[in-house]
C-alpha cells in the first residue's frame, strides 16, 4: 500500500482520538469497534519508521495511555514534513 496513503489514514485516525476534544470517548469506543486498532497493528511492519511511529502515537491516544510522549513524537513527525 502507498505510504503516503497510510500517513494520511492514521493522521486522521490519530486526530479522531484527541483526548480534549468533545465526543473523543464515543470515537474511541466506535473505532474499536469497528477494528482499527487491527488494522493500525499492520503498521507496525511497516518499511517506513514514521509509520511505526504513528502506530504508537495512535494507539496511545486510543488506549488514553502517554499522551503527553504521543503528542510529542506526533509533533516531531508533523515537523519533519513541513
């Protein structure tokens, strides 16, 4: 699959799980349910370091476990890419 494609996905995936935002509680139990975090393991043999990165930094938001070390290596990718 195109990296760039799978960057974009768990970009989004990672920005419907933002712990202050309103509802993220409800987004958290619908993505589960609907099997992301199955789908964003496969990430993690991925080829490409910012998509293994990125398997973290999501499931972290999701799982409501080290946001503040999620937050920052997502900072880190998103600087690497302006």
């Amino acid at each position: 699959m195109n990296v760039k494609l799978q960057l974009a996905a768990s970009y989004c995936v990672s920005n419907l799980t933002g712990l202050d935002e309103p509802g993220s509680s409800e987004r958290h139990r619908k993505l589960k349910s609907m099997g992301v975090n199955r789908i964003l393991q496969q990430l993690l043999n991925s080829n490409d370091q910012t998509l293994r990165d990125l398997y973290v930094v999501t499931t972290a938001y999701m799982s409501s476990l080290f946001v503040s070390l999620s937050r920052c290596l997502l900072s880190r990718h998103i600087t690497e890419l302006a």
